[in-house]
DNA sequence: TCTTAAACGAGACGGTACGTCAAGTCTTCGC
DNA sequence: GCGAAGACTTGACGTACCGTCTCGTTTAAGA
C-alpha cells in the first residue's frame, strides 16, 4: 500500500528517534515529523506506534544480523544481550515492553515476531546438546537474561554468561537421570 | 501532609479503578475525579501515578498480605505467582512494570521496594537450605516466574512450580559438588 | 478534456450527494468516491466543488426546467421560490450560497450564471407591464423571497406571494406619478 | 466559567484575525494560537467557531453602538449598511452568513441574536410613523440591503436610500388606503 | 472560643499527542 | 502514453491528560 521509499523513510525516522530522543519522543507525530510524512500516511499503514517499532525492529535484524550461523548455545546468548543493550534497538525494545504491559495483542505479537525466533535459535542448540528437556532448558537460559534487562539490573559479564550456560547443561543431565529412575 | 482520610481514599481510588478500567484508567485525572479530590491534593502528596500505585500496593499488602510465614521455597514462589495474578494487585503491577521500561528511577524503586523483599524471602530460605550459591539460585528460582508473567505466557502449574524448585535444588548441589572439585 | 460519461457520473454523483446527504457531503472527496473517480479526474476538469456544482445545477435546470415561457410575473417569482426549496437544487444553491461569503469570484459567478437569467425574466415581464422603474422594481420583487431563503424563514404562500406583487406593483405606479411632478 | 480575562483575549483576537486573515483564518486552532490559550479553553466555553464569532459581535456591538438612539427609519438603514461593510464586523459576519447555510441551528441563531435586534429598531420607527403594515414595511426595507449584500452588489448609497425609504413610505401609505376600502 | 493557616474540591489554564477528515498535489500502473 | 486510482503533505478538527494555577471552603490547631 504504501511506497517503499515512504516506509523506509518511516523506519529510518523510527530508529532514528529511538536513538536520539529515548522512547518517550517516539509518538506518532513525532515520528511524522521525523520522516517528513503527513500523519495520515503512518495511520494509513500502521495501527499504532508500536506496528511501526515492529516493522523497524525487524527491518533492523534483516539489515544487521544477515543471518549469522552460531555455533553454540553461548554465542547465541551473548548475542541476545548485545540485541538487548545495543541502541537503537534497546530503546524500541523498551517501548515495545512498555506497551506489552497494556495490551496482550501487543504481547503475543512481540512473544511471536520478536521472541520466539531468538528462542528457537537457542531450542535447536540445545536440542542437538543432547539436553533431556530442551524445553525447560531454554527457559532456563533465557529467563534470567530477561529477568535482568527487566528489572535493569546488570547483565550476565561473558564468565557469569559462561558458568550460568555451564550450569544449566550440568542440571539437565541430571535431570536425564533422574527421569531415568533415581526420583521417579 | 495529606490528611490520612484523603490518602485512603485516593488508594482506595486507586485500586477500584485497577481492577474495573484495567492498567489505562490509571490517570491522574482519573483516580482524583474517581476519589472525589483535586488534582492538586494528587500532586501535593505525590509526584506521579506512579508514586500513588507504589503505595496503593504497599497498603495492600500491608492489608492483605499481613505477613503470613512461608514455611518452604515452593511455598513462597506459590504466593508470588498469586501476587502476580490476582486483581488488583495485577493491575498495578503491569501499569509499574510498563513505566519501568521507560523510567529508570521507577525500576530502581521497583525493584527496591516491591522485588528485593519477595527476593530476600526466597534467598533466606534457599540459604537455611544449604544451598551453595544463594544467589544465583534465587534468581534461576524467580526469574521464569516473572519471564512468564512479562511475556503473558501461562503461568506455572503448582506441579510444574514443584518441579522447578526440585530441578534447582539439584542443580545447586551438584555446583557445590563442582566447586569442591569434579569440575574444576 | 474529460469524457463525456464521466462528467455525467460526476454530475450526477453531486446531485445525488446533494439530495442524500445535505451539503456538507458535497465536498472533493465525497463527489469522486460517489462518482467512482479518481480525484485528479476532478480537478483536471473543475478547479473547486464550486465549479462543479456550478455545472450541475446548469445541468439541472437545462434537464428539469426546459424553459417553459412563463406568462407572469407572479409566476416566474412562485418559480423561484420553487428553484430555492426543492431538492436536490436547494442543497446545491446552500452550498454555493456559503461560499459566496468567503470567495467573491464566486459571488460574482453565482450573480452572473445562476441569478441574473432569473432577475433578467421579472426585468422584462416587469417592464412589459409598464412599471416605470423597472430595475428598482425587479429588486423590490425579488429582494424578499431572498432575505427570507437567506435567513431562512418561512417563504411566501401564494396568497402572500400575490399581495406582495401587488404592492410592488401600486407602488411603481405611485413612483411613476411621483416622478412625473408630485416630488420633483 | 471562563474567567473575564481569557474571554476578552480570545473575543479579540477573533477581531484581530477577522480583520487581518479573512473568513478563513477564523478556525478554533488559529484564535487558540492567536490567543495563546489552548484550544481546550476554546472548547470548554464555545462549542464551536459560530459561538465565539456570536459572543465577538454582541460584545463589538456592545463597545461601539452603545446605543445610540436613531431619530429616523434612514438613520437606522444606514448604520444598518455600516455594520454589513465595516471590518472587522464585515468578516464576522460573512463568516456567520457562510455557516448559516450548512447549519439551521445558526441561522436561528443569526436571526434571533443579530438580525431581530435591527430588525425591531426599523420596525418601532415604522410603527410610530403610522405604517398601516409595519412588518411588511420593515421586510420592503430591510431586504433589499441584506440583497446587495448577499450578492455583494454595490450597497445603497445615502441617496438611494432615501429614495428607498420614500418609496416604501408612499408604498404603505397606497396600501393602507388599499385595506379601507378601494381593494376589498 | 475564636482565628488562622493548611489542606482541600473544583476546575480553568497552556500544552502535547491523539486519531480523523478533507484539501489539493504527485506517482504509479493498467488499458 | 493517457488517465483512473490512490498515496502523498498539509492543516484543522475535537478529545484526553498532563502538570500548574487560582479560587472559595472546610477543618484542625494555637492564641
């Protein structure tokens, strides 16, 4: 519907946005503004702010990651504190969970587009470790990367990053047998 | 400042409409016209709609709460998942969490005021149960418990949660073996 | 420059539009949405709503009127009043009526196409009939039915219509006499 | 409800921009702006532009006519004609006379506020002049000059006014002479 | 007991952003 | 390659809250 020249402009302004002003100036005047682009022509092609955060966050993976092969469960994690913490995409994140507090739409969007591939990434990893519950395992892992960021606590340093992968493989093997007879 | 029956009745307020018009109804405007006060008796006591939910909850839970002794670790993540769920208390977590996102300072008096104590809670008693490394231990106990909360996901099952603590019981006895020597 | 099919739809999507929706429907956007056209296809061809309902009542009247000779002068003002209250004409002459107040090439246009072929028929019955200031008289007939579409009161019954002509009809007499010695 | 201070501004500079920008500038955005008031304060007083315009003529009228009392029907015609074409009572008017044909409620509104006022001064001389039909004689009067200026034709000037005052003075007195007995 | 200063309700105020509508211009694509 | 469809910028609409600021009016304590 819209021009593609108009939604990079969008998008680019977004982000621009996200970096300069914090999450608090990224309304939809703003934006407009930013882009140059009558107010009618973002809601003629998103719903709301956060459409456009989506849009531009994943407009950013596509630009940056390019689909980086990584080899373990670690570098995957590292990776994911960096999306984390690294501008501008920290900031659309914040105001993408910002919004997930208000709107369960927005939650299950932001769970599926933006979540789910990061955890599969880290499922598929663990998976071929040979983990007896990959399932638990990944929430193991994620949980408290995201629990930090949340509570903007500091992050995992790549040592504490290390030992906390370390002891989660070690309870899953455990776990293995445990299921295999000792508490069962 | 206030008199004692203004700030009951704006808590009061405060927590009606948390639970009746959902985290957006949680105004300025709004809880002074639902209390029956001026906007400037609001800001006189408080500098924000934040401020007035951080004691909407500290009054609920000074009311509700009434510090019931948990005997285990299950027992108190149990209560925290309780307190993550039910209305109002909810509500004003979500609204909180939402300016956590966008407000530092609020993060900050998040986590002091309305985390460090569930926290503390759970570290005294992983540490009467000899666990090695309290601390991480709480934090793998706690944090998908608010990773599921954050994302909406369903919450845990009490059998689920019960499997969840056996799990990181495991995991720091076999860290304490590791420490001594196994692993390093 | 447009074609002829399209002109006709535009047309008659104005007329349309008049009858059903009052005049504020007529607008740029109504009549090309109406008309199933594109905008631009509007403003190659007229520069303004006004432009087209200028046409359209043209059109209306060549359509509808088919310059029937009226015989008298009570006729051609019983007419008037007639062109000034029936939809879907009226709507179109309000329209136009509104935007003589702030654009006077419209005024002028409104005088020239849409009024004078009108003032120009009682000028001539008028003088037909002897009266010895015909300009002043067609003013005095005409002026009335006006003010009272204007201000929107209740227009004249026949029975009033009749008196009125009446009137103006002794009066013009009397001026006549006045004229040739009594005031001069 | 709104304080003095804030009506005085904002009722002058509907003046202001009524003389300066023309019809088009009079928007509730542009008197907000021109004001320094936000548009909020606008709304809560007047639900529309039509009200302020209203509230700046009777308060215009007000600080200028300050009742004279005019000797003759002439003497009123002529203020009369004064007001229709002195800025910045001219664009306030044309303004009020362009909504009076989208919007039935303001044209009562004109009637009765603006127009009845003048209307009844003409019909008390009338009357005291010993018109058989004063209202009727006030219509003949009056019309003609809203006529011109509907059309924006040239306005009388003093001596055809008073040509015209004498031709619907003789009018009626030819009419009352009617109604004794020669007509019926 | 009376006064007096504060806290109070009410809500006006200047702002910012919302989401919508129409104006008039510019671009793309199908016939 | 012309013209219909419609995307574009602009600007006004009317609304919701923001945080500040008067207003009188309680209300509670000290004189």
């Amino acid at each position: 519907m819209a021009r593609p020249t108009t939604v990079a402009r969008v998008l680019a302004a977004a982000l621009d946005l996200a970096e300069r002003g914090g999450p608090s100036a990224l309304t939809m005047e703003g934006i407009a503004a930013e882009a140059g682009v009558g107010k009618q022509t973002l809601y003629r092609t998103w719903p709301s702010v956060h459409a456009i955060l989506f849009d531009a966050l994943v407009t950013e993976s596509a630009a940056a990651g390019a689909s980086e092969s990584h080899a373990t469960t670690f570098d995957v994690l590292q990776s994911t504190i960096a999306e984390l913490t690294t501008e501008p995409r920290a900031s659309l994140l914040r105001k993408l969970a910002a919004a997930i507090h208000s709107d369960e739409a927005i939650a299950r969007q932001f769970h599926k587009r933006l979540f789910l591939p990061q955890q599969e990434q880290v499922s598929r990893l663990v998976a071929a470790d040979g983990y007896a519950n990959p399932k638990t395992a990944t929430e193991l892992l994620l949980a408290p990367l995201l629990y930090r960021w949340f509570l903007r606590l500091p992050q995992f340093t790549d040592s504490e990053l290390r030992d906390h992968v370390e002891k989660v493989r070690h309870l899953e093997r455990l776990s293995s047998t445990n299921v295999s007879g000792q508490y069962i």
